[in-house]
C-alpha cells in the first residue's frame, strides 16, 4: 500500500465533513488525576496503543487506570511507599505490575533539546490538586530500560519544580514545563516524575525542605515512567511515522469476540467531533474479534476518501501501511494529531433505557471564581440494576489540550463535578452503561458567561463561586441551605464540595467544619 500525499488539517476537515453521519462528542480516555502525555508515560502509552497491548507490558487495566498511578498516603516519603524494582507501577501491584517490565517494545518519545537545552513536559491533569511540588528524574549512565527494572539508586535529579501548595497553571487540563536537561544525559533513557500534593505532614524535601505550613490538601503522590530517546546519543528509536503518519492510535481496543446482531462502530474524530462513523454487522462468520476487526479496518482503508487521511494497518520501515490478520497489530494512523478514534458495540438484543441530567443549566454565570457543574445524572427508564457514566466535557471553542474527563456510577452521592473556570459554550458527551454492557449516548450543552463579581454584603461568596479558597472564617451563602461559616481544625475542609451544606451525604460531614450563620 502507498503512501498517499500529504494534507493539511484543514482539508482533512472539508473532505471528511461530507462522510459524517453525525456530529457527536465522544469520550476517549479515562478520568482521575494525571498521566504525562509529552513524552508519553508508559501507561498513556498502553492507553494510546502506541505500546503494544500483551498482557506482558501493558493490560486494559492500566490503559483504563492510566492517571491512577499514585499512592494515597506518599506523604513526600517515596521510598518508604514505593519500592525498588516497582517504581513505574508505584507499587500498586496486581495488574499494575506490567508498567515494570523492562521491554524494547515500549513506546520511546524522542526529545530534542531546544537551543537554550531546554526539554518541554506536558502533564494532564484531569483533577487538579494543590501541589508542593513536581520532581523529575532521569536514570544514570549504563541503565538500560530494555532491559533493567528501575531502582531509587538508579535516578539523578534533573530538576524540582517548588509550587508552594498552589493549584498548578493549566491550560485545557494540560500542564507544561521546561526543565535545562543535562548535556550528559543523552541516548535511551527512563525519566520519572513524582507529583506530589501538598499538607504540613509530609516528609521534609531534599531539596525544598519542609513542606507549605499553611496548606492542607493530601498525602497523595502520582508517579510516572517516561521511556525516552535524547537526541544526541548512540542509540535510535524504531521510526516515528513521518511527514504522512504524525499520529497513531491500537486499533479498535479490547471488544474481543461480538455476538450474532451486534454492530461494530469506529468512530473517527476530529478535534473530539466525530466526522465518519464506519460499521460492521456482525452475523455468523465474523463474530470472532479476528475476523470483525479485520473487516472494520477495511471499511476504512478502502474508503478512496478516508483513506487520504488515516490507514489502519502495520508500519513497515519504508512507511507503508500494511493491514496484517494478527489484528493486535494494527494500529491506525492519521495524518493529523487532531484525528482520534474509539470503538463502540452496539447490541443487537440491547435493553432501552433512558437517562437525563435535570439539574444542569442552559447556562452559569462567573463571578471571578471557578464554578462546578455537578454531574448529577438520573435513569428515566430502564431496570434497577447499577449504571456508570463517562462524562466528556469540550469547550466549543478552545481545542487546545484534552477534554476534561470524569467517571461514576449513576445516582451516587456527593456528585462529581467539572471545574469550569473560562467565559465559553460548551459541549458534554455522556456516555451511560448498564450492568449488561448496553449502552446510551447523549449530548448535552451549557453556556458559562462571566457576571458580576459582588456578593452580598454579609458573606465572602455565594456557592459555589470561589470553592477553592474558602478557609477558616470564610461566610459563604449557600442558597436554601442558608449561609454558614467556616470554622475550626478541619476548616481545610471547606474548600472540598463533598463536605459542603446541601452536597455531603451525611449532614454530620458539614458540622465537622460549618456552623450555621443564618437561614
């Protein structure tokens, strides 16, 4: 197969409008903390498909864990929690365990110094937390990831970033830094971050010293394992795709074997919005995953007009994409990093249920202070078993960086939230699924717009406005609830919606550090 000439994004856009069917916002990764995305960490990486999914070095656990890779009591004492040879996996153990396999197979980013020697980092936090500081590593001179598991005495301190308990600058989710990279540390390499949230308690930093004396956050640390190539050394990565292929993702997931009436949907989207939607139904000769997903891949490169912007296949080393029948193999590839792509399962024999979102406003009004939209989500029709959502939320007009991404069962109490803190219009895809594994979609929008910044004269805010910095004597309005005032040695607390008048899911949570102004 050939390679076909080179388009821009913006053409890509034009010629694949004509094949939408729909223009739909589908969720593509998992919620939690953060995960590095630049270079990819070794989870992303399993996630992304860029690593091979083996069951040896990557499983469907961690792709779906993938910004779970933390110990909730680190406390700044990592090697305390994190032992030797389970440095990537952070000792979580289990599945986890794979992230610890030294393989040649691993996904490798290559990193070229700038010509200041500058390398950027880009970390996505799909929660951000306040933070003492980021702390990034590089392996010493004759550590070889192909092949030796990772120790603490295998690391050199690269750089410290202190932010003194604040909340992480983020962009879209997306936090970037530049760190000096050293002159020495050059060829194949694991780097490794820490990022460690902040509280009083934490073991004293080699570097920084004690921690903030007046932030209370968390004990929890999230750690990262980086295979990377420095330009400059004697060894080479495989090829990256070149000028044509700029980004691939593992074909079509994990669905495994379907059944006789299911229909099999790759969604291909641009910038989150899906563009072209080719489909398989499955009958008696191509239930097996070999087979359906051989026929998926060739719906779309057979398609004359998608097939000028993505190929599903393996790469060879002169750049061709060719489709293989080992079909853990494939990977699709785009020629646009603004391209992605998910597999859904659509059962023929699917139980219908309906689900809705009640509380959630056409539109919110900022005044000055981020804001939380509760994902407060009700089953309309449907049986009484257990459902759990998958919630995307995408600014219509701000692509840059990831969608926020949050995760949760249907009806559980306190609501998860998106944090939103920018003047837009935006877009909320959700996914809802049932103990069965059927599935509904919906779209939902809402305009966020920015307002007054005054409040009453008697309270500091009025809630949710200003979540974030409500503190020992804050006077906060809480509508209904009536007005309370924080207080006393948890007032670290209420900074947190779980533990707030009308939201925690016990009333004795509130009184631990809200006492009531009036009603």
């Amino acid at each position: 197969m050939t390679l076909k000439r080179k388009r821009t994004a913006s053409s890509a856009v034009f010629a694949l409008s004509a094949l939408a069917a729909t223009m739909v916002m589908m969720p593509n990764m998992a919620s939690a903390h953060g995960y590095m995305v630049k270079p990819q960490d070794r989870a992303y990486s399993c996630d992304q498909g860029s690593t091979p999914n083996d069951n040896h070095i990557c499983n469907s656990k961690v792709a779906e864990q993938k910004n779970e890779i933390n110990q909730g009591a680190a406390n700044g004492d990592h090697k305390a929690v994190i032992k030797d040879h389970q440095l990537c996996s952070a000792s979580k153990g289990g599945q986890y365990s794979v992230l610890d396999v030294p393989s040649a197979k691993r996904h490798v980013t290559e990193l070229v110094p700038d010509q200041d020697g500058y390398v950027e980092f880009e970390y996505h936090m799909t929660a951000p937390h306040k933070t003492w500081y980021f702390d990034l590593f590089v392996t010493r001179d004759g550590f070889n990831p192909d092949t030796d598991e990772l120790t603490w005495a295998d690391l050199e301190r690269v750089a410290v970033l202190d932010e003194s308990g604040k909340m992480p600058p983020h962009v879209g989710g997306t936090y970037k830094y530049k760190v000096k990279w050293p002159d020495n540390k050059r060829g194949k390499r694991l780097v490794y971050q820490v990022w460690q949230r902040t509280n009083p308690s934490h073991k004293p930093h080699e570097v920084l010293g004690k921690p903030p004396q007046n932030v209370w956050d968390s004990g929890e640390a999230f750690y990262s394992c980086m295979d990377v190539f420095v330009d400059g050394g004697g060894y080479k990565p495989d090829p990256e795709p070149g000028d044509q292929w700029v980004h691939q993702e593992r074909f079509a997931g994990d669905k495994g074997d379907l059944k006789v009436g299911d229909t099999a949907i790759a969604r291909i989207m641009y910038e989150g919005t899906t563009r072209y939607e080719p489909s398989v139904k499955i009958d008696s000769h191509n239930t097996s995953e070999d087979v359906w997903k051989l026929e998926l891949a060739e719906e779309i490169n057979r398609n004359a007009t998608a097939s000028e912007y993505m190929e599903v296949g393996v790469k060879e080393s002169n750049g061709d994409i060719e489709l293989t029948h080992d079909v853990n193999r494939n990977n699709i590839y785009f020629v646009s990093e603004k391209f992605s792509h998910l597999t859904q399962v659509v059962g023929g024999e699917q139980e219908e249920f309906t689900f809705s979102w009640p509380s959630l406003q056409a539109s919110y009004t900022l005044a000055g202070k981020p804001i939380e939209i509760p994902i407060d989500l009700r089953i309309d029709e449907g049986d009484n078993g257990e459902y759990t959502y998958k919630a995307t939320l995408s600014s219509m007009t701000n692509n840059s960086g990831q969608p926020d991404i949050v995760t949760g069962v249907v009806g559980e109490k306190p609501h998860k939230f998106f944090l939103v803190d920018d003047e837009d219009n935006y877009s909320v895809s959700v996914e809802v699924t049932d103990s069965y594994d059927n599935t509904e979609l919906d779209t939902y929008n809402f305009s966020v717009e920015q307002g007054n910044s005054e409040v009453p004269n008697n309270v500091d805010y009025v809630y949710p406005q200003g979540l974030a910095n409500y503190t020992k004597g804050t006077v906060v309005d809480f509508g209904k609830e009536g007005i309370w005032q924080c207080f006393g040695p948890w007032y670290s607390n209420c900074s947190n919606s779980v533990f707030a008048p009308g939201q925690a899911a016990d009333p004795a949570w509130v009184t631990q550090q809200w006492e009531q102004v009036s009603k």
